[in-house]
C-alpha cells in the first residue's frame, strides 16, 4: 500500500486437494516455511536508493527436511506409492534445489562490499 506502484502478494494457500484436514492449514503454512518449500521475502526498489538491497529475506535457513512438509500432502504420496524410487530421487533433488534457492536469496538480500546507490534518473 506504500509503494506508489504494482504491488503483488504471491501466497502459499492450502486447498482440499492437498489432502489433509484443513483444520491443519495453518501448520502446514509453517511446515511450508520452516522446510524452505515457501520461503518469506519482500521485494522494495525503494530501498536500492538507500544503498540496501531491494530484496529482504523474511525466512531463516530451513531448518527441517522438505520430507516433513511432503509427509503431510496427499499429491506426494500418490507419487511415492506409484514410483518410490523416483519419488525419493525427486525428493533429494528438491531438498537440494531448496538449498541453493536459499542460498541465492541470501546473497541477493545481503549488501554489497562498497555497493552505491545507482545514478539518479531525470
């Protein structure tokens, strides 16, 4: 509402095809978070001008395996019920491509060494 232009909100949301009681919703939110499947960031031009990154990082690292989020989720199951072998490859290839996504958003939110702030448009 602050910033005088396009403003988007990308959300995690569960839904009855996930496969869970959605009285659960909330925690799986967080599982979604806290394995780094939906990580927090916010994106602000604004803030190139001040020197900072425009991208902050509102999550910390994962701090649990993605299969805690997966577990829960009916559209995984089916999968490792139907191949189990490539379900658990899919799954390691996601934990780390959770990694490196992690890891890429932390150096974009982290200032750079001796950065300035871009030359001002007329």
């Amino acid at each position: 509402e602050a910033y005088p232009g396009t403003s988007l909100v990308i959300a995690y949301s569960h839904c009855i095809a996930h496969g869970y009681n959605l009285a659960r919703g909330l925690d799986q939110q967080k599982l979604a978070v806290d394995t780094g499947y939906w990580p927090l960031f916010r994106h602000d031009p604004r803030r190139v001008e001040k020197d900072e990154p425009a991208l902050t990082l509102d999550s910390a690292a994962p701090k649990l395996a993605l299969e805690k989020f997966t577990a829960g989720e009916t559209r995984f199951g089916i999968l490792a019920a139907m191949a189990p072998r490539r379900a658990e490859e899919l799954a390691a290839q996601g934990q780390a491509a959770l990694k490196t996504r992690y890891e890429l958003y932390k150096h974009l939110a982290t200032p750079a060494a001796g950065s300035t702030p871009p030359p001002a448009t007329i």
